[in-house]
C-alpha cells in the first residue's frame, strides 16, 4: 500500500481560510479541529499565499475562488498582499497570524504585530511594498525599505515623464468595474510608448476639493485627563509611558466599562508590546495582572471584548516565555502575577508552553514548563493530543501533566500508552491512571496490573490515594492476591489505607495477622505495611485491629505506635 501523498499547497490555502473563518465565527473545538488540521497539512512544506487582484495563489498556483473566500476578504480588509509560512514554522506562530487576520484592524498593521511578538517563521507583505527576491547584501528580504520618494529621485531614469500630481480617475465611459478593494495605480507608459488611448492621454488634474467647516470643539471628558502615551520605545519616554499606564490603570479601575475604556485598552496594549521590545516585563506583567482582575467584574459584553484583546496581544512567546521563567524560580509578587496570566493565556498559552516542552532539549526548562502547564486550567485537549508524539519523554511528560491536573478525559488515550515500548512511559501512565482514580480509570489500572515490570505495578500503587481513589480499593485487593514482588505487595497495602473504604480495612485487617494463605506464617515486612495502611484508615475497624495486635512482637510495637500517632492527631483536630 502507497504512503499517503502530502497535501497540495491549493488545499493547504483553503484550510488556512477555514481556520480564519473558524476564528471569526466558530465554536472552540471547531477551531481547535481546523487549526489541527492546517498543522498536519503544513508539515514538511513552505507555502507562500498571495493575492493578485482578488485572486488567491498558493505557490504559484490558482485557488479556486470559493475555497478561499473569508481568507481573501481578510487579507483585502488588513491590505495584505502576501503570507509566507516557512518550512517547520512553529504553531503557535502560525496561531498568531490566524489570529491577527481574524481580527479588526488596528493601529499597527500586521507585518508590525508579528515583528513584535517575535515572530521568525511566518511573514506577510502588505500592497505597495515590493515582494521581490532579496538582494544579495541589502539585507531587505525583499521588502522595499527606507524613504520611497527619496529613493526614486537617486534615479536617473530618462524617457520617462515626471508625475507630480495623482492622476484623476478615468472618465466613466472607460472605467471599469473593481473586482479588489485595493485599486493599483496606471502603470507609466515606457520610453518613447505612446498612450494607450486618447482618454487617458486627456486626463487633467481634479480641483482641489473646498476646505471642510471647522469641527465644533470636543467636550472635556468626565474623567481626569491622562498622561500623554508612550511615543516610542527606550530613552527617556519610558517614565512618560509609565506615568501613562499608572493613570490608565487608575482610570479602569474607577470605571471599568467607562465610555472610552476601548481607547485606554488599545493603548495599553501598545504600550506592553513596546515594553517587550525594550526587554522590560514588569509593566508588562503588571497591565496584564490589572486587566485579567477586571474581566469577571464586567457584564458588557462588548467592552469584555476589548479586554480579551488586550489579553490576547500580550499573551506573546516573549512573554509567555518570561512567565514561564518566573514560575520556575521567583516565588513571591512576580510569581504569583506570572501565574495570573498563564492560567488566563487559555489555549493558545496552552499551545505555547506545550511546544516548549516539546522542543527543549534542558531537562531543568522542560521542568520549569511542566509546572507551568500545572497552573493551566484549560487546554487539556491539547495536551492529550500530545500523547501520539513520537518521543518517548514528550508522551511520559505529558501523561505525568494529565495525572497531576486530574484529567478524565485522558482516561482512553492514557489507556492506548499501557502498551508502550518504553517502560518509562508505562509508569509515568500508570501513575497518572492511578491519580485520576475515576471508575473507568480502575477499569484500565487492571492491564497496569498485569504489566511484566514490577516498577509499572509499582506506580499504581504508590498513585492511589484518599477517598476519591475509592473506586481502586477492590482492583487493588485483587491485584494483592496474585502479586509475587513483596516491595509492590507493602506499596499496596499502604495504598489500601489512603483509600480507607470497608473493604479495604478488611483486605488490611487480613494481612495484618500472622496466618498465610497457604504456607506458615506472613512475613513481617507485609505484616508491617499492614499496620501502617490501618495507622492511615484510623476508622473503627482499623483502631479495634490495632488494638488486638498488642504484644504480638514487632508488629505489636509498631500497632501500638500507630495507636498513639491516631489519638493525638485526634486531639490536634
């Protein structure tokens, strides 16, 4: 049977404006399905997107214009000529792009938004500026740089006649209908051409249009003026930018939803993406921190909006990246503002942190990451995706991840990776079974059981605990009678006493007396483990066990002890 064929480049366009008009429209798990699958579609290939007169080209070739409607509206409204997505660009980049088309737009434009978030990988030329090759030494990659008019004047060009005016639109008797909303100017006659009709060598020169009356003056706003904002980044603007984000944060905190909230988010989000190309995150933590606060405090939706747009334009990998850092080592304010807006970064915070932990090669970062991702609340799709990926330790990671937070839903992918080549990954899936405790995750802890290396029966045991691991107490008990390794029979004895049901007391009150199954007396260590799995239960069973174990030896001593630990944990309480 042939390998599948990688997706044509015409296909990879339309899903592209599938996943813009998801973002525009679309519930969370449809957007989360399409971008995955522009993801699959963009493995192992470059694809350049442009638009030539309201016809969309993917590498060259014609899309049909149906397939790629909302993409073309999009790139039309943002004047965005060309999109170029690199071989091997990161998803969260191309998450950005989606995201900045799918947006209004603003007062940068897009090629600006994507150079301030660091983004490398995915690049996009707006209408009028050149989109040739790169000049060998220039360093431009194409892009037309530095003053236009100035340049052009450099030039000698001999033939040509001098344009100093624009030209007027054609009479309407020759015009014809616009099929773009960008109109391309006439193109200059060559040297020595004559024009292409008599109308147009007639054109003249439109008169100036009358002067507009003056505008009435602007009433005082109600609120107190604020400070001018920051113009540019570095030097001495940024105590003016500061003093600006101190009064706008007042300002917001007086009136939340007040009538010119829009204007003082979208400034404040400009000053965070300047404050992040000086390399200085604290105001940037600190808007963040203010905004993501006042969110649940408001009930417009249409000004909440605004609120997670401000969110969103800082929630950068720069950014995330810092926060990350912080987490990882900085306990106190900072740490706890970082862990603010990881938990409300949401899914895209979430795809961020996830492809870190897939490509870092340091063990300590990867760590710094996985708890990171442990202050997340969303995004466990996601992660459960990640348990298909083909390196060993990104599936242990991720399966530890879905262990810690509880996940349920990662209950049969997690099931899928008992049967892992990798011990490694066998016990960090056990573990993690072990913790999620839910009946169904019982049902799958039986194969766990059955696992030829005593280290993955191991991880089950020392994974189960408290009440809400109940539903394991009878595989548990199951599992002791045809366990041979005695390091997992005292692990699962001990585990029996976290859980503390009935049942378990009982399976605990038989292994506590000294009577085998089959073979004299039971050993010591087991006897031990026992004891201890009643010391845990302490329930009324367990205490008139312990008791009745007085001067049976070793094992009397240790019921003792356990005895007095339960009486003055009682007295505590």
């Amino acid at each position: 049977m042939s390998a599948p064929q990688a997706p044509s480049n015409v296909t990879t366009a339309a899903q592209l404006s599938r996943c813009v008009e998801q973002l525009r429209g679309g519930t969370k798990e449809q957007q989360k399905v399409e971008f995955r699958a522009l993801i699959d579609k963009l493995q192992g290939q470059a694809v350049t997107i442009r638009d030539e007169s309201g016809r969309i080209l993917a590498n060259g070739k014609p899309v049909e214009p149906g397939q790629v409607t909302p993409l073309l509206q999009r790139m039309e409204l943002h004047n965005v000529a060309e999109i170029v997505i690199a071989e091997g660009a990161p998803p969260a980049e191309v998450l950005e792009l989606l995201r900045f088309l799918a947006d209004q737009p603003g007062h940068d434009d897009i090629p600006t938004r994507l150079a301030d978030t660091g983004i490398a990988r995915v690049k996009v030329a707006l209408a009028g500026r050149a989109a040739a090759q790169p000049s060998a030494g220039l360093g431009t990659e194409g892009i037309l740089r530095g003053n236009p008019m100035s340049d052009i004047k450099s030039s000698s060009i001999e033939g040509v006649p001098t344009v100093t005016h624009d030209p007027p639109p054609p009479p309407p008797e020759t015009a014809l209908p616009m099929h773009s909303r960008r109109v391309a100017s006439p193109a200059l006659p060559r040297p020595g051409a004559a024009p292409a009709d008599a109308a147009a060598a007639a054109w003249r020169p439109a008169p100036p249009a009358p002067p507009a009356p003056p505008a009435p003056p602007a009433a005082p706003p109600k609120s107190s003026a604020l400070p001018p904002p920051m113009v540019q980044s570095g030097g001495p603007d940024q105590s003016q930018g500061a003093s600006f984000i101190d009064a706008a944060l007042q300002a917001l905190q007086r009136e939340p939803e007040g009538a010119n909230v829009a204007e003082i988010l979208a400034q404040l989000g400009r000053e965070a993406e300047l404050a992040v190309a000086d390399n200085r995150f604290d105001p940037v933590f600190t808007i963040a921190t203010a905004v993501i606060q006042l969110e649940p405090k408001l009930h417009n939706e249409s000004i909440k909006r605004h609120y997670g747009i401000v969110i969103r334009r800082i929630c950068t990998i720069r950014v995330l990246k810092r926060a990350v850092q912080l987490v990882a080592g900085n306990p106190g304010p900072e740490r706890e503002r970082a862990v603010v807006l990881l938990r409300r970064s949401g899914p895209e915070g979430v795809e961020v942190l996830l492809d870190m932990l897939v490509k870092s090669q340091n063990v300590a970062e990867r760590r710094a990451v996985f708890d990171a991702l442990c202050q997340t609340t969303t995004g466990a799709d996601q992660m459960i995706y990640l348990l298909g990926h083909p390196e060993w330790f990104v599936v242990r990671n991720v399966a530890e991840l879905l262990g810690e937070l509880g996940t349920a839903a990662a209950i049969p992918e997690l099931t899928k990776r008992l049967d892992h080549t990798d011990e490694r990954v066998r016990k960090a899936v056990a573990l993690a079974l072990a913790k999620i405790g839910t009946p169904s995750a019982a049902e799958s802890l039986r194969r766990a059981f059955r696992d030829k290396s005593p280290d993955v029966r191991l991880q089950v045991a020392i994974g189960v605990g408290g009440k809400r691991s109940s539903a394991l107490a009878m595989p548990l008990v199951v599992a002791l009678e045809s366990e041979e390794d005695e390091s997992v029979q005292r692990e699962l004895l001990v585990a029996l006493g976290r859980i503390g049901t009935p049942d378990a007391v009982q399976a605990l009150i038989k292994y506590s007396h000294s009577a085998g199954r089959l073979f004299g007396r039971r050993p010591a260590a087991i006897r031990l483990a026992a004891v201890e799995g009643l010391r845990l239960a302490a329930s009324p069973a367990a205490i008139g066990t312990l008791q009745g174990l007085a001067g049976d030896g070793q094992v009397g001593e240790a019921a003792a002890a356990a005895l007095d630990e339960i009486r003055q944990r009682r007295k505590k309480a």
